[in-house]
C-alpha cells in the first residue's frame, strides 16, 4: 500500500500520481491531514509483547479504517495544516488541541516502517534555506552572495555592496495568499528597508542568466528542463513569464549531475526540485531545493 500524504483538492500532482499507481496495478490511498482530527480518528495501540504497535486511522462511519501498519510507502507530498473542532472556542483550549493532535499524528510517523519520499524530519530540515546554501556550498555549488536579516543596517551594508541593481529579494516560502515572486530591489524600496525588522528577509546578488533550469531529481534519475529567461519580459524570476519562454528538456553535464545527487543524498531527500541558473559565461549557479517541489509544470511543457 502506498500511502499520498496530499490533498486531491489542494494539490494538483496529488491525482495524476493516485491514478498512474493504479493503472499499474498498485494500492494507493490518499490522506488529508486537514479532516484530522476532525473527521478522522487515529489510534496508536500496543497489546501483549510486540514492540511495533498497531496503528489506524477511521472515519467516524467506517468499519475498519486504515491499517497504517500496511504501508510500505509514504510520498509525503503536501501535508495539509490540522483544522480543529470548532466547537473550541477559547485560545487556550485550541492550542492545547492543536498541540495534543501535532504530538500524536507526528509522533505516528517515526512508527511507520516504511520507504519515505521524503521523510518528514529530512523534508523539514531541508526546507531550511540557510541549511540548503551551506551544504549546497560544502559541496561546491556556486551559490550567490546571501545575506538572510531582520536588521536594516545590516541590509543596508549588503546593498550597497552589491548596488541596489544587482541586489534582489525574496520570501522563505510562498503560500496561496500570500504569494511571492523573486524581485529586483527598486530605489523606491530602499526607504522601506526598517520594515523588514518585522520579518526577515533573503537578499542575493543578482545573477544573469541565458538559462533558468529546473532540476527533478528522483532518487537515481534526473529531468532538467530549461527556461530561456531571454526571450521573456522578466529575467529575475522564469515562473512569471513561463509562456514566453522556450522550454525544452536539458543535459546536464555528468559532474553537476553527480554533485546535484550527492546533495539530496546529505540533505536525506530522495525526491528534490532544483533551480538553478546558467550564466552568460558558462556558470551553473545553484538557487535552492524545494523538497516537495512542482514538477507537472515542466513535464506538460517538454514531454
């Protein structure tokens, strides 16, 4: 049994993968953490001498349930947040509820013995992108000029070593409602830099590129595709203009290969969405990972 932590309403990967496992004769299911612990009832039981515990999710009209125990793989794709039972009113009560349900569903899975795509204590620590660049750099990956803050003067310093024209900004992560692109700093926003005391922010160095590459790597194979960020309105970003530009499948050269595999393999990632820019003199510079990463973008553009 192949267990899909997703959501086939919120994730449009979560379906396609669902269907080709059946296809091909595979048991698949699909949970959705956010109908925990609303709808679903989870328990962890241990009974007589066995040391593995019994473990089971139900819907309140089911039977049976799921036998967690019988999966053998976990694609953790994209966990949906816990929504609690309105019926808690008060703050306290929510974050008691909240807190009780996390502990419980995550201390689940470091019981399941199963194969993870990725594991989710891997796929937190490489969410980190401090943790991403310095491991991407212990491994000789190119990286740009970074300087992750919360202080305006130290903001201040990193721009005006690098010129505000050569200098962008960007968000740790970007959700639905909140969404945000890789920006170029503007002079405008320069007077707006004591702002970011209220939430940190990522500046690089700006880096030119002919060729925007998004790198899917899956345990032993690798589909790079490549964006012409030249032929596009905004060369900072390629999702912004992705019908502008020229997508075509890319060779990656067996060295870059081999290194991109060796840092999933430190980063514990079997699975890893890569960008990365080719510069004008050749240069393969490495941007970051997404560990749970959109990859059907690409595939529908290149085949």
């Amino acid at each position: 049994m192949i267990l899909i932590v997703s959501s086939l309403t919120q994730d449009d990967h979560a379906r396609p993968v669902l269907e080709a496992v059946r296809r091909q004769g595979g048991e698949a299911v699909v949970l959705d953490l956010s109908e925990y612990p609303i709808l679903l009832r989870l328990s962890i039981e241990w009974n007589g001498r066995a040391a593995a515990p019994g473990l089971r999710l139900r819907r309140d009209e089911e039977e049976g349930g799921l036998p967690l125990h019988d999966c053998r793989v976990v694609w953790w794709r994209r966990p949906q947040p816990l929504q609690l039972h309105p019926e808690l009113s008060t703050t306290t009560h929510r974050e008691f509820a909240y807190q009780e349900a996390f502990q419980a569903i995550n201390g689940l899975w470091l019981l399941l013995d199963a194969f993870w795509v990725n594991h989710p204590l891997s796929d937190d620590a490489a969410h980190r992108k401090p943790y991403q660049l310095r491991v991407a750099r212990e491994l000789g990956l190119e990286t740009p000029a970074t300087l992750i803050t919360s202080d305006p003067v130290a903001a201040r310093a990193f721009i005006d070593a690098h010129g505000p024209e050569r200098t962008i900004y960007k968000s740790f992560l970007a959700t639905a409602d909140a969404w945000r692109e890789t920006r170029l700093l503007r002079p405008d926003e320069l007077a707006l830099l004591d702002s970011i005391a209220y939430a940190p922010v990522i500046f690089q160095e700006y880096v030119p590129a002919d060729l925007d590459l998004r790198i899917t790597v899956m345990g032993d194979h690798i589909f790079a595709s490549a964006v012409d960020t030249r032929e596009t309105d905004y060369h900072v970003d390629y999702r912004m203009t992705m019908d502008q530009g020229r997508v075509v499948a890319y060779d990656l050269p067996d060295d870059l290969a081999a290194r991109l595999r060796a840092y999933l393999d430190r980063l514990g990632l079997v699975y890893g969405a890569i960008d990365m820019r080719l510069t004008p003199d050749g240069r393969y510079v490495f941007l970051e990972v997404n560990p749970a990463g959109q990859w059907r973008f690409m595939e529908q553009r290149t085949g």
